[in-house]
C-alpha cells in the first residue's frame, strides 16, 4: 500500500493459506483537552489537560529570565495555542508565553518571566474529573514569607516577631477601618460584650522620690540664677527591635496589665485546580469558603487586639501541609478552616464544627467528610517528589492531648453561637482525622458552614446576608473562647 507501512497476516481457512496486507497506522499525537493558569503571590500554576501522559524537557534562560519546556508527542492545537491570551497582566511571574511547533511531534513553550523562578514540572495521574496533567509551577527564588506578607499590609509589629526571625521589612502604616463592610444586606445582630484579653504582668516598682534640692524661700528677693549644667551625654537610640518592643510595651502597658495581639489563621478550603464540592446549580464550594473567610477576617479584625491570616487570599491551590505551615510561621493562636461540602445524599443538611480525633471519627458521617477533604492534595495536584518533607511531617505528628482539649473548646464556643442562626447537622462537636487540623500546638477547628449538595443550603450559601450571618456567629464563638481562655504571652518558637 503506497505510504504506508504495512504488515502481513497467514490466516488459515478450510486447508488454504489466506495472505492479507493491514496498513500499520502512526501513533496518534496526544490532545490537549484544557489549559488553566493560576497565579498568586505564593506562585503561578500552568496546567495543562490532555489524554495522555507526556513526556517533557525544560530549562531556564537568564538575561532576560524563560522557562523553556519542549513537550514530545504533541502537535500544536488550538486550546494550546489558547494559552496565550490566559496569562494575565498582573501574574506576579509571567510576562507572556510563546507557543510554536518546534519540531515534528515536539511543541515548545517560552515563558518570558518577570524575575528569577525555581521550576517544578511534574505529571498527576488521573483523578477525580480529571485526566492527565502536566503541571508546571513557578515559585520566586526567596518563598513568600507570612510574617513578611503581614507586616507589608501593616497587620504586624516586628516586636511580635519570634525569636531568631530574619531582619524583617518596616511595616507600612495600617489604613484605617471604614464604616462600610463588605457588601451584605443583613439584619444587625446582637454585639456580644466581653472584656478585652490581658495577660497580667506584676507592675514595675516605682523609684522613691528624689530629696528635694534645698530649702524652700516663702518670698526670695530674686529668683536664684540656675546653675551651669554640664552637657549630658548623647543616647544612643535602641536597636530597631528593642524600639518597637519599647514602642509595643508604651502603648499597651495600663496599670499593669499587658495586652497582645491574638493572630488568627483563617483556612478557606480547597482552590485552584481543587474546586471542592460542586452544587446542583453550579456553585463551587472554594469560591463560597473564600467569600466567608474574607468576611470573616473583616469582622474579626473589627475586634480590639485580632488580626488575621489567610492561607490564601485568591483561587489557587494551597496543599494541606502548607496551609498549616502558614499558620505556624505566624505563630497563629487559634486555626479555623472553612467548608461547604457534600454529601452522598442531597438531603443531608445543616452546619458542623470538627476537630482532630487521635482515635477514630465520631459518626461515619465525619469519617467520610475527612477522608474526602483529605484527598484534596490528590485533586489540587501537589509534587510528591520536592514536597517538602518538614511540611510532610507535622502531618505525621501525633496532636497533643492539650491540643484537642483546646480546640474542643473553641469548637464548642462556635458551634453554639452559629446555632442561633442556623440548623445544626448534629448538636454536638464531632471528630475525624482532617490532616488540616494536625498543628501540634495550635488550637484547630474545621467548620461545614453547610452543605452544597443539598439545593436549599446551596442557595443560602450564596446569599451575601446568610455568609455575613455565618461570619458574625464564628467572630462572636472566637471572642466567647478567648474571653473564657485567655491566652498566654508568646514564648513559643516555630
């Protein structure tokens, strides 16, 4: 058969030798299916979908900085080609991406990149809704650090830095609150009045009085000229530390009472490539939880002494050792991780508070919840290889009793208050093994504000007044825990 090769087959049929010729046709080209870009400030994502597993080749180019990736086994398509008009102006990594067909069956990608990047590149099998990935990830030479990323938005006193921390940048000055919250048109609920969290330090003892300097003239003839003083000796300033710490110390030392800062870390769930739980019409839960969270944190830092930390402020993916992560670098008081999942049964209903279980999960309803959170990393794509095996490991770690006793108690604090304005998927604090709630010194609550796959609660959840409602509650179980267990002055190290 002209162009083509072909392959002969001796079939036998009734004692004769049959001679056909079949055409060997080439292996088909891989397809990509999807392109997807997400960047953050942590790092910039490039997926790409496709129906097979490729095979890739990359390297990096100074002066000026590109990611090069040669891509085997692929002919140039549109939705590859789409990629171009998906990079945003403002990616914090990528100017622009070149496509082109570099070669027979070998496509090549150019990212002109706006600073120095360590690539990964890696493949995920197939799972979930998902087929093959190919997956490259562009992290700045220097990893964003939390404390740093607080103190930028003015949210963070160097003199709160642990002990040993890297010089840190000078905090901008931090904009005052408007009037205004976020965009929500609800009922004003009851304030919940509660003292202001000190830690009681004994007060300094103050100096005897000084012995005056000589007699007193009930009428002197003339006021007496003042002695010549010698020029005192210059100070020299304090360190810039020890200054703000002064500066801290000054401002919140009332009758000896001192007191700090709480810093809250706020998990919305999921992200990026892992959208969480779907709804009937559409709704996602990592858009729900993140909308909750950003409310949350404007209520909470509305409170005397609480600011706020998010494990991610935008739609990109977090893996769950990360997010912990995050919230010990900042030395967070407390971790609350926000949900609206899914259930097998579009009936199921109703908010949860979950914290860790060391033993077992407390209904089967819980132990299938965490199993299927815990697979987030699976679904958002995390690189096994250069995962950081740190992060792996406070994973592993073994909660401390004191850990769960505490976050039992936060838990029970929230859940009473979200009872006022919601129905309660069960009247009590349940617990699972969710991975997210494994730091070993910081109190954890995992929170299902509902669920999305029943199609009433799905409408809730996207009500602006119902997520201001959910916000409200959490702020005032938070100010309700922290009124009845005040905490310590900080003395930990990360």
């Amino acid at each position: 058969m002209p162009g083509a090769v072909s392959r002969r087959t001796i079939l036998k049929a009734g004692g004769t030798l049959l001679l056909s010729v079949f055409p060997v046709l080439p292996a088909a080209a891989a397809q990509i299916l999807a392109v997807r870009v997400w960047p953050a400030a942590d790092y910039t994502r490039v997926t790409l979908e496709n129906d097979s597993d490729l095979k890739v080749t990359h390297f990096t180019v100074p002066d000026p900085q590109r990611l090069v990736v040669d891509i085997e086994g692929l002919e140039l398509n549109p939705t590859l080609k789409s990629l171009v008009a998906k990079i945003q102006s403002g990616d914090p990594y990528i100017k622009q991406v070149r496509v082109g067909q570099n070669r027979p069956k070998v496509v090549r990608l150019v990212f002109d990149l706006k600073e120095e990047i360590k690539p990964q590149v890696f493949t995920l099998a197939p799972v979930g809704n998902y087929k093959h990935r190919l997956i490259f990830d562009l992290y700045p030479v220097k990893a964003v650090d939390p404390i740093a990323a607080m103190i930028e938005k003015g949210e963070w006193s160097r003199a709160d830095a642990p002990p040993g921390n890297p010089e840190l940048p000078t905090p901008a000055p931090k904009p005052p609150l408007t009037a205004t919250p976020p965009p929500a048109a609800t009922p004003a609920l009851p304030a919940v009045v509660t003292p202001p969290v000190v830690v009681v330090v004994p007060p300094a003892q103050q100096p005897a009085p000084l012995p005056p300097a000589g007699p007193v003239l009930a009428q002197p003839a003339a006021p007496a000229p003042k002695p010549e003083l010698p020029e005192p000796a210059p100070i020299r300033p304090d360190p810039p530390r020890v200054a703000a710490q002064k500066a801290e110390k000054d401002k919140n030392d009332k009758g000896g009472k001192v007191v700090r800062m709480m810093t809250i870390a706020l998990d919305p769930g999921h992200g990026g490539e892992d959208p969480g739980a779907i709804g009937a019409s559409g709704t996602r839960e990592k858009d729900i939880v993140l909308a909750i969270a950003k409310r949350l944190k404007f209520k909470l830092e509305e409170q005397p002494n609480m600011r706020v930390m998010l494990t991610r402020d935008g739609d990109y993916f977090v893996p769950l050792g990360v997010r912990v992560d995050k919230a010990r670098k900042v030395q967070a008081d407390l971790f609350v991780s926000i949900h609206a999942d899914a259930f097998m049964l579009p009936t199921a209903r109703g908010s949860s508070v979950f914290v860790l279980s060391e033993k077992g999960a407390t209904s089967t309803a819980a132990r299938w919840l965490a199993n299927k959170e815990n697979l987030a990393d699976a679904i958002g794509g995390v690189n096994i290889q250069s995962h950081d095996k740190q992060i792996a490991s406070v994973l592993l770690d073994l909660s401390t009793t004191a850990q769960i006793n505490d976050s039992m108690k936060l838990g029970k604090a929230v859940l009473g208050e979200i009872s006022g304005i919601a129905k309660l998927h069960k009247g009590s604090v349940e617990q699972a093994g969710f991975a997210v709630l494994k730091a070993p010194d910081i109190p954890s609550i995992l929170i299902e504000t509902a669920f999305i796959s029943n199609p009433e609660e799905e409408a809730k959840l996207r009500d602006n007044g119902y997520q201001d409602q959910i916000a409200a509650a959490i702020t005032k179980g938070i100010k309700r825990y922290f009124a009845a267990n005040p905490p310590l002055a900080k003395g930990r190290q990360t």
